[in-house]
C-alpha cells in the first residue's frame, strides 16, 4: 500500500504526545500520533497499585482542563490521571492511534522528510517528534546474580506487598519511587532496608502552602540546568495518604534500616557505601534551605501565612545512622526480595537519524534537535527543572510546536513578483 502522508508523526501519546498534538492543532499543522498501547499506559501498567500523582490536582495538570474531582489540592489516583489523559485527547479531537508501533525512521533520500516504517502502515512525514520522555527502559543493575528464594524486580514491575514473597525487602534508591515503596511495604509490616543515595528532600507543604508553590515562587521551577554536582540527583516527594514530608529518620524510627548506596555484592553479602550520613545531612540541608527562603520571602511580601514550627523539627538520629550497616548477609538478615527503584534508560534505536550522543541520548536545545526535523519531548530538565512534569511538558510542546510552524514559514516562502521581475532584467542586462 502507499505510504500515507502528513506533516508531522508524533510518536508517544502519553501527557508529552497530547499537548504535542494540541499544539499542532492550534497552529493548523497536520498530524497523526502514534502509540503503541493505550492512551497514558504507564501510568495504568507501570506504575504500583496506590501511586497518586506527586503534585497536587491545581499543580499537576494541563491549564486548559481541571481534574474531575472537586479537591483541587488532592493527590490524584494513577488511574484517575490516566483518564484525565483519556478525556483530554477527547476534548481537544487529537488525531491518535493506538496499538501502532513505530519501527523505523530514516531520512528520505528525495524530496526532504523521513520515511516511517510502523506496524500500522508506512509514513512519508518532513517531521518527526519522539514524544516517548525518558523513562523508557528499567535501568536494573546486574549486581546480585539470580538465586533461588530471592525475588528481584524494579520498581516499576512493583505493585503492592502481596506480590512479593514473605520475609525483609532490600529497596535500592530513596527517590520518590524508593522512599514511597519502602513506607508502603513498611506499614504494610515487612522488615525494609533501604539503600539512600543523594537527594534532595523538599517539604511536602509549608506554612499552608504545598512546596509546589514554593517552587514556583521561588523561581525554582524555572531554573534551566541542575546545580553542580546535582545532576544524578534524586528527589523525595510523595503524595501518598494525603501528602506528607519524607522523613528518612522517621522511617528509621519505626523500624525500617537504612544503609548507604548499594557498591558491591559477595559471596551473598551487599556492601555499601561508607555515605549514608553524608546523604542524609545534604537531604536536611536541602529541606531547610527551602523553608529559610520561604520564610524570607514571606518576610519580603508580607504575606499572612502561619507559622509551621513543626516542619524543622528532627527526629532523633536513629542507630543506623550513628552506626552504619556497611555490609548485610542477605540470607541472615530474611531478605528474598529486592525491588531496584534505580530509574531509566532510553531507546531511541528506532530512529535512525544522526544526533544522538556516544551513550545514546538525544542532542538537543530546548527539544530541536541537530537533525532537522526531528525534534524530541518529555526529556527531564528539556527546557527546565518542570519540564518532566505534567503542565512542564505542555510548555515545552508549545515551544516545539512554534519552532515547526516557524520553520513551514521559512519553507512557503516565495520571492515576491517585482523581486522575481527585477532578477530577471538583471539577467538580461549582464548577458
């Protein structure tokens, strides 16, 4: 069959491909999106039973649609946002197709734009936008060899306590991932160690306020590269049973051990790094920081939000942390799982295009990337610290969006009569 043709394949239909394709459709610039599965589907299949949105329902969203419930400071349900994804492609009319895959891209080698091999079909388009973010591939590192009676998955193949099989939990990463799966499994009455590494540690709310809000009027929000030394790290946030600050001596105080980041394995012993202290003094001073510039900025503005003398207050320092566990005998210690929250990779090998780097990710600025025509979206810290969240990434599609509408009016342009007239006597005149 001929291939089909439009202006431009948005591949991804997830909250990055959807404003994508609102954007697109305010400018009147034909597309199609294509997604592999279902509409937002890793929020429905890759995500933990009771995962609720780590931004409240007023932050979290797109600015052209609230969320159904009436709360707007609620956390929302993982399949609650899915469908909120489900009805936005509904109201915006959004041209998507599920159960396609995209297989191939490559430049055509005639007429501009790129050939576009799918499971539905071929594609002739001149743009392509991989709208698939970051978080593709589970990065679970090969550290502890497979052994009988012990479980080891990532955390996004984790759904909830019952799935896992009886005895202590080893939880490598204390993101928000981590250090919400370790609580859960916690309260749920497991014996969890859990492996921290650096992180920032922001207050859920303070003074009334959610540390959402702090971040925007803060300007942090806006900040368009990570601080030195802080570009692996993580942050601990969580929305779960109505929001509240991760506290990792907290934790510790009922029952759950905590240990520095995950080195090495031997002979059924994990060994850590000798910086469990260390990262927890840089998660506190991170907590405080914010809540002195919060204060400060109230000061400035005079603004009547109340005391919240209970957000410094510390728990005391647990015996894990004044003592370290450096090295832990998995099978003395009862653990037969191990739930890897170590994040992601990304696959971009269906397209087949020059500009990626040597570790193989996206050579961009702002999501426009080197190879004309090929544009990328959803990328943590694309534009800035937002731009992986929900309402970050509408931005960002915007921008993308214009840099194409822009780039359809550089290739209509055409000389006008008098120029075309003028060229010509010119020509003549010169022989």
């Amino acid at each position: 069959m001929p291939a089909e043709k439009t202006d431009t394949l948005v591949v991804g239909a997830g909250q990055a491909g959807i404003a994508m394709s609102e954007h697109l459709s305010a400018h009147g610039i034909a597309h199609v999106v294509l997604e592999r599965d279902r509409i937002a589907e890793r929020w429905r299949t890759s995500r933990w039973d009771s995962l609720v949105a780590n931004g409240p329902a007023w932050h979290d969203r797109f600015p052209n649609r609230d969320y159904d419930d009436p709360d707007h400071d609620a956390f929302i349900p993982k399949e609650a946002v899915a469908d909120y994804f489900v009805d936005y492609v509904d109201q915006i009319n959004a041209p998507v197709r599920c159960g396609v895959e995209v297989e191939q891209v490559t430049r055509r080698r005639a007429g501009g734009g790129f050939d576009v091999k799918t499971t539905g079909g071929d594609f002739e388009v001149q743009h392509i936008v991989a709208a698939t973010g970051a978080f593709q591939d589970p990065v679970m590192p090969a550290l502890v060899p497979p052994a009988d009676g012990l479980m080891q998955i990532h955390s996004n193949a984790y759904r909830n306590p019952a799935q896992l099989p009886k005895g202590a939990v080893m939880v490598v990463g204390a993101g928000s991932s981590g250090a919400q799966i370790a609580e859960e499994l916690m309260n749920a009455g497991r014996q969890v160690y859990l492996s921290v590494g650096p992180h920032d540690r922001p207050p859920r709310a303070y003074r009334g306020r959610d540390f959402c809000w702090w971040l925007g009027v803060l300007g942090k929000w806006d900040m368009q590269t990570p601080g030195p030394g802080t570009e692996h790290v993580t942050i601990a946030v969580s929305g779960a049973n109505g929001g509240r600050t991760v506290d990792f001596r907290r934790f510790a105080a009922q029952g759950m051990q905590l240990v520095g980041r995950t080195q090495a394995f031997r002979e059924g012993q994990l060994h850590f790094a000798d910086d469990l202290r260390a990262n927890i003094a840089k998660g506190d001073a991170n907590h405080l920081s914010l809540l002195d510039e919060a204060d400060a900025y109230i000061e400035r503005l005079g603004l009547d939000l109340p005391p919240d003398p209970e957000e410094r207050k510390r728990w005391p320092d647990p015996a894990c942390l004044t003592q370290p566990i450096r090295m832990l005998d998995l099978a003395e210690a009862g653990v037969t799982s191990i739930i890897w929250a170590t994040g992601f990779s990304c696959d971009y090998s269906w397209l087949q295009v020059d500009t990626f780097d040597a570790n193989g990710k996206p050579i961009h600025a702002r999501g426009v990337s080197k190879e004309p025509g090929i544009y990328f979206l959803g990328l943590p810290w694309q534009s800035r610290r937002g731009s992986s969240f929900i309402w970050g990434v509408w931005h960002d599609a915007k921008f993308v969006a214009d840099h194409i509408a822009t780039q359809h009016s550089y290739l209509t342009y055409r000389p006008s009569q008098q120029s075309q007239s003028e060229d010509t006597v010119n020509k003549v005149a010169t022989g």
